[in-house]
C-alpha cells in the first residue's frame, strides 16, 4: 500500500524528437503509473520546465532543433533550484558526451537499443533515490527546525531561571535590608525606599492603622507633599486603603477611570490611573496597605509587579511588627532602668540626679563631636544605666561621710563589672553593656576595671568618663565639696591627656564656655 506521502506521482519528462519512439517510451512510463509529459524539441523541454517541475527528465542526446540533449538538460538544470534526477539515451557512439554527461551530474547513460526493464529499473531507480533523498533533505530540515525550536525553548527556560533567580535575590537583599533594623521609622523608610527602586516608582506610600483613633494615616511615604502625609486620614472601609484594608485582598487597578468600585469618588492622587495596593497581613489581620503607583516609564502594572510586592509585604509584615514589638520592649525596659537608677539614688541620696546630668553632658558633647542620633541615643542610656552595678555594693560603703578605706575603695570598682552582671541576659543592649564595663577607664590606662589605654576605650566610653567625673567633682558631699564651675574646667584641663581623652576635654570645656547654663544643676 502506498504511503500517504506518494499520493503524488512521480512526473517525468521525456525529450525525444523521435515521434514513435517517443510514443513507446509514454506508453512504457505511464503504464508503469508515472505521470509523464513529453517534450520533441530542447526549446519545448525547457519552456515546459520553466512552468513545472520534474522529478526525472529523460533525454535523447541527439535532437533536432539546434540544441543537443545534454545542453537541453543543462538549460534546465540552472533553471531550477531542488533536486532532480537525468537520464540520457543515446544510439551513437560519442566520445565527449559520457564526459560532458558526467560533468553535469547526470545520473544514468544509456544506449539505445535497451531493454524495456532495463529501462524502467533505471527510471525507477533514479526515482527512488530523489526520494530518498528528498526524504533526508526533508529530515535534515525537520531536525534544524527541531534544534532552532529546542534552542528557543532552552533560551526561554533559562530566562524563566534566571528572572526567577533575580527575582528571589533581590527579595533576600530586601528582606535583609528591612530586617536590618529594628526601629520602626528606619524599617518604614526602607521598606518604601526598596519598593521605589524594585519597581522603578516615583510614588510609594505606607499605610498603617492609628489603633487609638480606628484610623489610617501615612506612616512613610516618598513622592507626596507633607501636607498629604501629615493630612490624609482614612476610614477602614474607605476609598481605596481602607477598602484594601478591610477586605484584605490586593489590587491591581490598570486605570481606575474603569473600574466601578473606585472611579467615583476617589480622592486618592492617582495620576496616572494605574496602581498597586497591597494589605500588609501579620498572623491573619491587617495592620495596614502599601501603594504604589506611577512608574517611572509610564507604563501600566502588571501581575509581575503585583507579584513583587506582595512578596514584599510579606517581609514588611513581619519588620513593621518586630519593630513594634522592639518598640514595645523599649518603653518596658526604659521603665525597668529608670526605677533601678531611682533604687540607687535612693540608697545613696548623694548622688540624687547624677545618672541625669551625666547623661545630659555626655550627650551634648557626643553631638557636639558630630556622632550619629543612633550613637547619641546609646550613649543616653547608657549614662542612665552607668552606675547600675552599685545595686550590689553594700549600702554603707556608698554612704560613708568619710574617705573610704583600700578595702572599702576596692568593693567600690567592682561597680562596672556588677552591672554588666545585671544587664547581660539583655543581650539587644550589646554597646550599652560596653560602655557600662567600661566608663571608669582611663586614657593613660589607669583605669578600672580592665586598665584599657586611650583608643582601646571606645570612643563613647571616654565621653562618658569626663561627663561622669565633672558631675562627680561638681556634687556635694559630706567628705569634700563641690567644685566651682571654673574649679572643675581646671580639673579637667590638669588631667587632660592623663585621665581624660583631650580631645574630649577641648570639645567639653568649648560647650561649657559656650552656654554656661549646661552646668546648671535641675
Ligand atoms: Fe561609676
């Protein structure tokens, strides 16, 4: 049974100008189940080639009409540009035609009289070889478009990858970078600052509930006026924040001119109609909305962007509620210290207001020496928390209205190391505990309790001895009096270099002539 694909007869034409001959060979050929066409002149053949194609020509060498069957055929030949096969016939004896035959690639040479079979074994044989090698032609094309389309397919899957794997890099990057930190105000700021650049935004807002007002307002925001973040506040259930708030669900609006839910009434600056809005969730309820809007492109969202940020939002979640919850720890802790430092002065009512005023010098001379706000607000509690460790001193050495003995002057030092006992299970309170290790050093390496030297003292440390001795040194006591304001510069000034960081005595003694008013005591 005949394959589907050779439904297509063979066509074959055949150039002879021998009538009956030609004749007989038609007869032979369509017997046979060919489709065949005849030609009597090389003119005729290759007017009729120009129009069709064969499979075979078949042609008498010797022809009337000006050209010989082998230019015929070589006619032809330039003419088309697929494969074909070439026979030639010829009764005569001819020296150049096999040669001028070979040099054109034709396929068989055969002398007249033949054979019938051996005739139709040569037309046979010739066309099943073009088949053949159509078919391998054919296979050969299949297999390139196959590998071009496998390639395409690969180029795609490693795009696919690879967008992928950026995708996950820059969320571990964000996360990292929103979990940096634990204050609140910075986690908002990064949060919106990571989304701008992610996305590619001019505008990036934070919405988060107001718990005592049941309301939202704009916790951080970059590309709208202050006037808008300090004004706008939102009903849960209203316009859009409230509305993405309390329903939970995330939007992505391609123009709210067309969608029916917000085209009316929205007071939300939308500019270009296309936005993202995104609740952030934390264990199941909603504790806010992230916005989005106008790329920098102009371009409208898309899912992809969709998908981005609520993979953010994730991450904000959980940041915006540790921070809270730091937050939270904070406030607790701030009172636990400040009820603890009150313990002390109560047991040593000398000292009432010590811890205060230490910790008002320390500061003005550590913003004085340009330290950052996060630095600053070490160092304050840690003044605060400075002399902690005399809880465990007995009570009467810290009392004493006289000098106090070797003995008594040794239990005294330990004072650092007992509050660094108290805070240590605060492990979040890492520098504070530092410094209160290490405020009694020295800058010649006199000090208590280790004997640290000058830059192996952290620089917030020095700060706090010279604010902690002028305070000493200024305060009444039963044993000595106070210093003069100008008695305590001189002070300061004579140990310069020896007890105290110079530096910090020049900067100190520069704020004191200043505003004189810092040593008043409150
Ligand atoms: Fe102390």
């Amino acid at each position: 049974m005949a394959e589907a694909r050779e439904i297509t007869k063979d066509n074959i034409l055949v150039i002879e100008d021998d009538e009956l001959f030609l004749k007989t060979l038609i007869n032979l050929l369509k017997k046979e189940g060919y489709e065949v066409y005849s030609a009597r002149t090389g003119q005729e053949a290759i007017e009729l080639a120009k129009k069709k194609c064969f499979d075979l020509l078949i042609a008498d060498i010797r022809l009337t009409g000006g050209m010989d069957g082998l230019e015929v055929l070589k006619n032809i030949k330039d003419i088309y540009s697929h494969p074909n096969k070439m026979i030639v016939m010829t009764g005569y004896a001819d020296d150049e035609a096999p040669i001028r035959a070979i040099r054109l690639g034709v396929n068989d040479y055969i002398y007249k009289p033949f054979r019938t079979e051996d005739f139709l074994h040569s037309v046979k044989r010739n066309l099943d070889t073009l088949r053949l090698e159509k078919q391998e032609k054919k296979f050969i094309e299949d297999a390139k478009e196959m590998r071009k389309e496998l390639e395409e397919y690969n180029t795609q899957l490693e795009n696919l990858v690879k967008e992928k794997t950026d995708d996950l890099t820059l969320l571990f990057e964000v996360g990292r970078e929103i979990t940096s930190s634990l204050r609140l105000d910075e986690v908002l700021a990064t949060i919106v600052e990571r989304i701008l650049d992610v996305l590619g935004l001019e505008i990036c807002s934070i919405i988060l509930l107001d718990e005592n007002k049941d309301e939202l307002f704009i916790a951080a925001a970059k590309g709208l006026s202050q006037d808008i973040i300090a004004q706008t506040r939102i009903k849960i259930g209203e316009k859009i924040s409230g509305w993405v708030f309390e329903s939970k669900e995330a939007l992505l609006v391609e123009d709210i001119e067309k969608d029916t839910r917000f085209a009316k009434g929205n007071e939300e600056r939308y500019y270009t109609g296309s936005f993202i809005s995104v609740p952030l969730i934390f264990k199941g309820r909603a504790i806010g909305v992230i916005n989005v809007n106008n790329k920098r492109s102009r371009e409208i969202f898309n899912k992809d962007d969709l998908r981005l940020v609520l993979c953010i939002a994730d991450q904000a979640s959980i940041a915006i509620e540790n921070a809270r919850l730091y937050s939270n720890l904070e406030g607790v802790y701030l009172q636990i210290v400040s009820a603890l430092t009150s313990i002390i002065e109560l047991k040593d009512h000398y000292t009432k207001g010590h811890s205060d005023r230490v910790t008002k010098y320390a500061m003005v001379i550590a913003e004085a020496m340009g330290l950052s706000p996060s630095q600053v607000e070490i160092i304050r509690l840690s003044c605060q928390l400075h002399d902690l460790g005399k809880i465990g001193i007995q009570e009467y050495i810290l009392t004493k209205p006289a000098k106090l003995t070797e003995e008594e002057w040794e239990e005294i030092k330990l004072h650092p190391l007992k509050g660094v006992e108290i805070l240590r299970p605060l492990a979040f309170l890492k520098d504070e505990i530092k410094l209160v290790e290490q405020h009694h050093e020295r800058y010649d390496g006199k000090g208590y309790p280790y004997g640290l030297h000058a830059d192996s003292i952290d620089i917030r440390a020095r700060i706090m001895a010279v604010a902690d001795s002028f305070d000493a040194m200024t305060t009444e006591r039963p044993y000595a009096r106070g210093l003069t304001l100008f008695e305590a510069k001189e002070e300061l000034i004579r140990n310069s270099g020896s007890q105290f960081d110079p530096k910090i005595v020049e900067v100190f003694i520069n704020l004191l002539d200043k505003n004189p008013d810092l040593f008043k005591k409150s």
